[in-house]
C-alpha cells in the first residue's frame, strides 16, 4: 500500500485504479469474444478479478471516495450495457445494481475494526486501537463516522456486519436516487426507475446490440434530436422530429407518436394489452416483461429512421 509525502493515499488509489483496469482489459477481451456471456458471468469475473484489486488495503485507506478506483467499476458497467462516455454515471450503475466502491470500502474498515476488537489484549494493533478510541485519533476517527452511520455507538464491541452493510446500502441508494433527479437528461429514466437494483433486461440473454438500444432508450441518450440538440446547443423547442415535424423528438414520440413508423408500431403493439397504460408506464412495461422485442422494434424504427433521413437526402 503506497503513500505520498503528506500521508495521503492518493498514490496508491491511482496504482491500483491501473491495475484494476489491467484486469478490467482482460475481462473486456473475454467478454468481447464471448457475445452471448451473460451478466452472471460478467459479475463473476468482475467480483473476481478486478474487484479484488482495488479492494486491497480498503480497510486502510478507504475512508476517501476515490474517483480513480469508481471509474473502474463503471467502465465495467459501461461495457456490458453497451454505452458511451455520455452516459450518465448515475444511471449506468443503477441498472446494473452495483454498490459503490466506497460502500464497500466502509463495509471493509467494519470488518478489520471486528477483528481488531477481537484480538486479545497484549496484541499491538489491539492496544493501539484502544488508544486511538481514547483519545478519538487516527485511523479510529473514520472509523467511529462510519460507525455512527450505523448507528453503532458503543465502541467496545464489535458490530454487526450484516446489519451496517445494509444500512451503508440504504446511505448508498439514497446518495443515488439524489444524484439521479440532478440530471436533467435522465428524464424518462426518473419516472420508471424507482430503486438501484438489476434490471431484468440486463440479465436477460439478449445480444449486446438489442442491451444497448435499451440501455440508451433509458439513459436518454438516443441519438434523437432531443439529445443531439444538446451538441449543437439547439433550444429545446427547436429539437423537432426531422421525420414529422411536428414536434420535439424525444423517446416517448419516437416510440409512441410517430406517424412514419405506424404499421411498425401496429406490429409491435398487436400482442400487447396495455391500452390502458400511459406512455411512461407501457416503456416501463416493455422493458421489464419484453425487452427483446422492444429492442427489436427500436432496431426497426431506426433503421427506417436512417433510411427516411440519409438515404432520402
């Protein structure tokens, strides 16, 4: 574990945030051979072989958030959904369901902190922690904050791990849920995400192409002309469905307004009974219960899109 000249562990989070991405290059690689691996898989080799690295020492140095060794872990989620740079962080890692790094890092300083007040009296990481208890220094006063978020006051006894990691989780999803709404392009996303969990389309066996439509479905990052006003600094107002015209292209119009894609649409809606949905709760709808044929009607429209647009130009 490395530490600069101020005792800061910013050093050691930049190596290991490399290393990590050393790792995170191999999985990339296996999983690009292996287009039908599922998430099951993916997560395992993830929690097994990135995951480890940028956890060693955790206990020490993770009471900082560390920007280096999150990134690592969403652009592990970034590669399965199949988005890109734009995507917001937020949301790539709330379909996925993961903890944050430093969650689980808190969830480690507990752990050494049991065992540390299991060891025996005469031991010296014992004795020094007792001291730094005392006189509330040192690596102790990171350690009593996490605590206190467990409400877990009493210092002479060991905590219970279970129950302080769900209460870090509960903190964690939280801190998500307040980081999402901040996003002004996760406006479809709001309304039909609720909590941090694996959606079911991720773990559905779907190909990497028909993922990513509905990940960038979700996100908000289509390259509608809602999203690529944003490039071109277009007002809001301006972004108009260049198929139609007659109004801002944004995913609920797209999918369910559109004149130019109404026999697909009648396709795609004939096996369906939810006419008594709004538009927000049929996306919904169809990206829990169909997603596959939803990323295959999205594929169609905009294949037609392109071919209206570019090929007609």
């Amino acid at each position: 574990v490395y530490f600069d000249e101020f005792l800061t562990f910013k050093t050691n989070a930049k190596f290991l945030s490399a290393a990590a991405n050393r790792a995170l290059g191999s999985v990339i690689a296996k999983y690009k051979m292996n287009k039908h691996m599922s998430f099951n898989t993916y997560q395992k080799l993830i929690d097994n072989c990135v995951m480890p690295i940028v956890d060693y020492g955790s206990h020490i140095f993770g009471y900082h958030e560390w920007t280096e060794i999150e990134r690592v872990q969403i652009k592990a989620a970034r590669v399965y959904l199949g988005v890109h740079k734009f995507a917001a962080t937020s949301a790539v890692i709330g379909d996925v369901g993961w903890v944050s790094s430093y969650t689980r890092h808190k969830v480690n300083h507990l752990r050494y902190f049991n065992k540390l007040m299991s060891m025996p009296s005469n031991r010296i990481p014992k004795k020094i922690l007792l001291e730094q208890i005392s006189n509330n220094e040192g690596w102790m006063v990171v350690c009593r904050q996490i605590l206190t978020q467990c409400e877990h006051e009493d210092l002479t006894k060991p905590c219970s791990i279970d129950r302080c990691s769900v209460l870090l989780k509960s903190i964690d999803e939280k801190l998500w849920k307040d980081e999402v709404l901040s996003k002004p392009k996760l406006r479809l996303y709001v309304q039909i995400k609720k909590r941090k969990c694996t959606e079911n389309y991720v773990t559905m066996n779907l190909t990497p192409s028909e993922r990513s439509f509905i990940a960038q479905l979700r996100f908000g990052i289509l390259p509608l002309a809602i999203e690529t006003g944003r490039f071109s600094r277009t007002p809001v107002a301006n972004r108009i469905c260049p198929l139609c015209s007659s109004c801002t292209e944004d995913e609920v119009h797209f999918l369910f307004l559109c004149p130019m894609f109404a026999s697909l649409r009648e396709c795609f809606f004939k096996n369906f009974h939810c006419a008594h949905l709004n538009y927000v709760e049929m996306l919904d709808f169809f990206c829990t219960d169909s997603p596959r044929k939803l990323a295959k009607f999205v594929s169609k429209c905009f294949e037609l899109r392109k071919n209206v647009i570019y090929v007609t130009n």
